[in-house]
C-alpha cells in the first residue's frame, strides 16, 4: 500500500489546460494531464500549479474529482518566455507554497516539479515546506547542446546550472528511459541510486488502430498516396524542415511515389521558422500542408491516415508521438537519438535514423513505400508494442518513486 495520499505537481511555464502542439505546449502536457488523472484513479489528490497568464483564468480548474489545476499569480497577466521565467522563480515558488500550506483535507506529503523552471520553484517549495522534492527533467540543457545542429540557439548556462542545482537538491529523479537516466549520472553527475526510470504512457483509449481506410476516407487521403505525418511543434528542434528537404528529394528521385506531407502544429520559441515558405522554395507546395494542432481524438485521426508518422528530432527524451502513432497501428520513422530507440523497436515497429541528413531521411521513406508488406507488418507490432505503455503503468511506477522520497527524506540513499 502507498503512503502518498496528496501530491503537488509543479508545471509552471506551461499548462496542462493548454493544447499540446504549440508555443510551449508538448508532450509534458500531455504528460502531466495524463499521470495526474491516473494517480487519481488509484485515490491520490493531486494539485497541478501552474503560472496564471491571463487576469480572466480562474484560480482554478477542477480536471477530475481528485485533480485541480491552480493558476497562481507570479509577474506579469501574460505568457513570459522560458528565458524570462527564472526571475520569477522565488516569486512562483512562494505562491505555491502559501496555497499548498492552506489546502484544506488531506495534506501534501510530495512535491513532483516538471522541466527546470518548476524544478528550482520546487527546491524553494520543498524547503519552505519541509517535504519531498520528485523532480521530472523532461528535457535536458547539456543533452541539447551535446546535440546542437546547426543554426539552432544553445541553451543558455542559467538552465545549465539551475539543472545542476536541481539534480543535486532534488529527493528523487524521474527518468524517462535507462538512456536519460545515464544522462543524468554522464552530464549532471546524477547519483544512480536516486533515480527511477518511469516510461511515459500512452492513451490507448483514444489512440488505436480503429478503421484505418475511413481515417483516410474522412481526412481526403487518396488511397494511392504515400501519407507521411508530422505532428509537434514547428522548430529546429523537432526537425519538420528535415522532411521536407527529404521530400523534394524524392520528388526528383523518386516521381513514383505519389507524395503526401501533413504537418500539424504551430511555431515555437527561438528556433522556430517559417515552414510553409521552406515548403514553397522546395517545389512542394502541392505536396505538403500546414495545419494548426489539432485535439487527440483529431489526432489518432491523422496518425491512422498515415502510412509512416516522421519524428525527425535532434534530441527528444522519450517521443511522446511516436507511440501515440504506433497505438494508431502506423510504422515510425524517427531519429535514433534520447528516448526515440525506447518509443521505437528498430525494424519492428519502424525504422531509426543516423541523423538528420536528408539523404538518409529520404532513403529510409522510400524503404517504407517500396515494400508495403513490410509496412503492414511493422504497424500491427506497432499496436502491440504501444499496448505496454498505458498510463496506469506510469502512475504504479510514479508512486513507487514518492514512496522512496518520503522514505529518503532526511536519508541520503545507500551509494550516493
């Protein structure tokens, strides 16, 4: 039995509220939408804290019975960027811990951070209120810059250190994979006996491999298409530019191959670009297309209308996308880089690229569509594979980590 019957959850520069696929908003949204709802489910409260960027939000939303997100006021009425936020860091971090301290019920008996902002609000929280720090990274400055491509903007020092605090201050953390694990231990010095490893999960109520030819039917794909999907945010990082550099190689290579593009998503933060004009200048106007996000039920749409879902990142801790697509019954073609070689059985349930050169990436698509069969397969060992990632699995694992905070409290683990 679990000792955790009420946990605060830090995801202060962006909300769960918000539609993933945007500005800040990704895959950590879905993330803590998703465990918090879960951990509810198995009867722990959780109080989600997140920064208030409106003066109409209310103080808070009730997402389930036993999940509320509280918009707690720090600096301006209106979204800061994540290079602005940590000078609101003790200003966010004292907020929370006055409404955590004045909760009425059960009290909080763990404080779980999310990305480093939250992470250092959350060292302040933790002290002040004298619990448990659980700290989720979700991505990593040194991890980045290790795998910096050309023309994207390092992550600057300030997030370099305060990830160092963190990793030093913080009770336990909470690794998507063994490989972000070793990263913790590699480039933070992280203390192997601190860290749990949690996979992320997947909601296979809504992303399964239902109906795949009325997906295509609905959405206006021709069955003769080779549909390739994008879903994430339109920056550097995520990589959609590296599509389309492929695409218009194949278009000259490879005129067979009936060619279809989505991208669905929307410009973020400093590395991000105008896609559309890239497509323009690559011939492909015809080709590829841009749409906003679009919700999950829209979402589990596109990735069944999909003959391959593209997750060309440069660095990526786990590829939240990738599984959702691969729960769809469709075949991935993703960088072998972070998590994406855990999110992805290479050869099974899709393929892992060396890179991100076009050449490459364009070699692979055409392996996908000269050989269906394979296609086929690779899809109903995606679905399969998907099946082991739910949700609850994430939150069993997650209390197991609360319940060696609170052990560890005041106890540095043996080893460390």
């Amino acid at each position: 039995m679990h000792h955790v019957r009420r946990v605060a959850m830090l995801s202060l520069h962006t909300s769960p509220l918000e539609q993933p696929g945007g500005g800040d908003a990704g895959g950590m949204n879905v993330y803590v939408r998703h465990l918090a709802l879960e951990l509810a489910a198995i009867g722990v409260a959780v109080d989600i804290y997140t920064r208030r960027t409106a003066a109409g939000q209310p103080d808070h939303v009730q997402l389930a019975g036993n999940v509320a997100v509280h918009h707690i006021t720090a600096g301006p009425f209106a979204t800061v960027s994540k290079e602005a936020l940590p000078e609101l860091v003790p200003e966010m971090a004292d907020a929370v811990a006055a409404h955590v301290a004045a909760l009425p019920g059960d009290p909080v008996t763990v404080i779980h951070s999310h990305y480093w902002v939250s992470g250092m609000a959350g060292i302040r929280v933790a002290r002040q209120l004298d619990l448990p720090l659980v700290h989720t990274m979700h991505t990593m400055a040194r991890v980045k810059n290790h795998h910096l491509p050309q023309g994207q903007t390092a992550e600057p020092g300030i997030r370099e250190n305060g990830e160092q605090h963190i990793v030093s201050a913080a009770t336990r953390l909470i690794a998507n994979t063994t490989a972000e694990a070793a990263e913790l231990e590699g480039h933070y010095d992280g203390c192997e006996q601190r860290i749990d490893v949690v996979s992320p999960g997947v909601d296979l109520g809504v992303f399964k491999p239902a109906f795949r030819n009325r997906s295509r039917q609905q959405l206006g794909i021709a069955r003769q298409r080779f549909h390739i999907v994008f879903a994430g945010r339109l920056q550097r990082l995520k990589g959609p530019h590296v599509l389309v550099r492929a695409a218009a190689l194949l278009r000259t290579e490879r005129p067979d191959i009936d060619l279809q593009l989505t991208f669905l998503g929307a410009r973020s933060g400093n590395d991000s670009y105008d896609l559309e004009l890239m497509i323009d200048d690559a011939g492909l106007a015809g080709v590829a297309s841009v749409l906003p996000p679009v919700v999950p039920e829209q979402l589990a749409d596109w990735y069944r209308s999909a003959d391959v879902v593209a997750v060309p990142s440069s660095s990526e801790s786990f590829g939240l996308v990738a599984l959702e697509a691969q729960a769809c019954g469709t075949p991935v073609i993703a960088t072998n880089v972070g998590g994406l070689p855990r999110a992805v059985s290479d050869g099974r349930t899709g393929l892992l690229v060396e890179g991100r050169s076009a050449r490459l990436w364009a070699d692979a698509l055409a392996s996908l569509h000269d050989f269906s069969d394979t296609r086929a397969d690779m899809g109903r060992a995606a679905s399969v594979f998907a099946e082991s990632f739910g949700w609850e699995n994430t939150a069993a694992q997650t209390i197991l980590s609360y319940d060696l905070a609170l052990t560890y409290q005041y106890v540095v683990p043996p080893g460390c």
